[in-house]
C-alpha cells in the first residue's frame, strides 16, 4: 500500500489517540463514552502508525510529503 499520510497527520491522530487513553486512565470518561471513544482511537492510531489512510484513498487524497 502507498502511504498516503504525511508526517503531521499522523502525529495528531496518534497525540488524538493518546489523549483518549489518558482521558481513560485518569477516569475522566467511563461507561459508553470511553468504549466509542477506544474504538475512534483505535481507528486513528492504526493508520497513524501504518502511514496509510483507506478513507483517502477512494478520493485519491494524499497528505504526504512529495
């Protein structure tokens, strides 16, 4: 797969989804809340860390660096 994830945008999905874990360990959200939260999380930290965005790729979106 071609990254199509530039530097920046994975940084702040991954700080986005550090701060959810956070907000969870310091007990700030529990119940529901924290479940739909862990799974945007999750979803923002797997591409984050993989470069690679499938929801860019039907718009043929890049924000990687040229």
């Amino acid at each position: 797969m071609t990254k199509n994830m530039g530097t920046v945008d994975r940084v702040v999905r991954i700080l986005a989804a550090i701060a959810v874990g956070v907000l969870y360990l310091t007990h700030v959200i529990s119940g529901p809340v924290a479940i739909v939260l862990g799974i945007i999380a999750v979803v923002l930290v797997v591409p984050g860390f993989a470069g690679t965005c499938p929801a860019y790729m039907p718009f043929n979106f890049s924000t990687a660096e040229q």
